[in-house]
C-alpha cells in the first residue's frame, strides 16, 4: 500500500467538495486532512493514476485543480507533535 498527498483548490465552500472528498474517503484506507489547508495524506492500494481519474471524475466543473504525489519515507516539514505523529504512524507505515 502506498501513501500519496494530495493538494487541491477544492475547499469546504466548493460545490465540488462533497463529491471530492467522498472520493478520498473511497479511495484510502486511511486519510488526514492537514488542518486549515487543502492538502490531504491518504493512504491507498491504488495507483497514482487511478486516484487521480477518481478525483478528476468527481468534479463537475474546470475550475478545480489537485495534484497527487506518492510520499515517499524521506520528508521533512515545521509540524507539530501531534500532526508528525499521525504521519509516522499512518501514513509512512507499511500497513
């Protein structure tokens, strides 16, 4: 299983938002929603391209943008306690 984020121009307001994230919700064994953004670690059995068709199929208009990139173990950031700890543990685990 893979992790991958996932950043797009969607947010609460869209009227795209619930389609997107039923999608995420659909597509991930797990997933995290980085607080007051539009980012999201998601951890899936699918492929790259295969999320990315899912999310792209959920939208009902060409206003919207996302990009999906695989998490690799080799990453860095200015996060808090908390936020590492559910990266480390459910994202960059190999469960």
């Amino acid at each position: 299983m893979a992790s991958y984020i996932v950043v797009t121009s969607v947010d609460k307001n869209s009227k795209d938002f619930g389609d997107f994230l039923e999608v995420i919700e659909n597509c991930s064994s797990f997933s995290w929603h980085f607080p007051r953004s539009s980012v999201w670690f998601i951890k899936s059995s699918l492929s790259t391209e295969d999320i990315t068709d899912r999310i792209a199929d959920s939208f009902n208009t060409d206003d919207e943008s996302f990009i999906v990139v695989e998490i690799k173990n080799n990453i860095q950031g200015w996060l808090t306690d908390d936020e590492w700890d559910v990266i480390n543990n459910n994202i960059l685990t190999g469960k």
